[in-house]
C-alpha cells in the first residue's frame, strides 16, 4: 500500500493526494485502508519513510567526505523522483529509514572528529543545502541543460530591452544557451565547496 500511495503522490502531488484516490487505485472503499494504517497522518509518515529508505546512509567510519557526498547526491535523486516530499520530510513522525539515516549522518561526522557542535553546524546546512536545491530544481522545471539554455533566450527575446539596463543579467541569458545550466553539476559544485569548508573546520576543531 505504500508503494501504492508513493506512486500516486508522485503523479497526482500532495495536495491532490487523499485517502479516496487511493482506495481506488487499489480496487478497494476507503475505509479498507483504515486496515492498515490509523490515519492519513500515519499513511504520510509511512510515504516518507519510503523515501528515506532510498537515500543512501552514509557508512560510520568510512572516509567522512565521500560518505557524506554520497548521502547528499542520493537525497536529491530521491527528492527529484518525489518532489511532494521536499516540505515534509523532517516534519513527520520518524520511522526505521529515517532513525537510520539521520544517525548514520551524525555518527559518520562524529566519527571523522567533529565536536559535537560542529558537528550539528556541519548536519544543519549540509541538510538545508540540499532540500533547498531540490526545491529550487523542482520550482526551475529544467530538465536538461538544453532546456535552460532554451529557456534563457527566450527570455532574452522577451526582454531585449532590458538587456542594456542589466548587464550582467544580460550575460547570463546570452550565454547560459551556450553553456546550458546542468543541476547535476551545480549542485555537486556546491556540495564539494561545502565539504572543502567543513574538512578545513574540521582540522581547526583538532588544534
């Protein structure tokens, strides 16, 4: 049932989500789901355990860069196949993936030598880094680096007037269809400038 209604989020949303349109995807009333979990409340903590359990834990006492990297490139794969859960995913009651996972994150960074605090710094916005570009990706709606490029002369067509009074905006539409806007590579970018940053810290914290 819960791949079931994972699968309908996926298509539908969570604001066209409801227990009704599930039931008839299954083939059964809506209150047979009522077998199964107490409430929708509880069928949404269930989703997103789901897609928790997608998300690659990092490996405590693995080289903590690496981990962490992996970790952060499979939530966004995960946060792009189910794009409802982006809101959601830390404000649910936590299952077995979620206990998991989020331990796994802390023990992998105070494993490598975080302080504690630093540690909490380092979870903090490697997390906020990450659900952000998600939900940045999803809002963009560009699905390959051509798209964007495409997207951005048009708005340069729409806009050729603008463009002398904003230069460097003006760079970045006349170009950007050259160079195309991959979010792949962008955010492994960003991500790679935050755990150079955070190994710098680490060695500090050391001294």
């Amino acid at each position: 049932m819960l791949e079931a209604a994972v699968a309908r989020a996926d298509q539908d949303g969570l604001e066209a989500f409801s227990m009704r349109r599930l039931a008839q995807e299954l083939g059964v009333v809506p209150m047979a789901l009522y077998k199964h979990v107490a409430s929708k409340d509880e069928l949404l903590d269930g989703m997103v355990d789901l897609v928790f359990a997608e998300i690659a834990a990092p490996e405590i006492g693995g080289d903590w860069s690496a981990e962490i990297r992996r970790r952060a490139l499979s939530a966004r794969d995960a946060l792009g196949r189910h794009g409802w859960a982006i809101g959601i995913m830390e404000t649910r009651s936590p299952g077995p993936a979620n206990l998991h996972n989020h331990n796994a994150v802390m023990g992998c960074l105070r494993e490598a030598g975080f302080p504690f605090e630093a540690a909490i710094h380092a979870y903090s916005v490697l997390d906020a880094y990450t659900y952000g570009f998600a939900l940045q990706e999803k809002t963009l709606g560009f699905e390959t680096p051509q798209s964007a490029g495409e997207a951005a002369r048009r708005r340069a067509q729409a806009n050729a007037a603008l463009l002398d009074v904003y230069p460097h905006l003006a760079e970045i539409v006349t170009r950007l269809p050259e160079t195309g806007y991959d979010p792949a590579v962008e955010f492994a970018w960003g991500l790679d400038l935050i755990l150079d940053g955070l190994e710098r810290r680490r060695h500090a914290g050391r001294r």
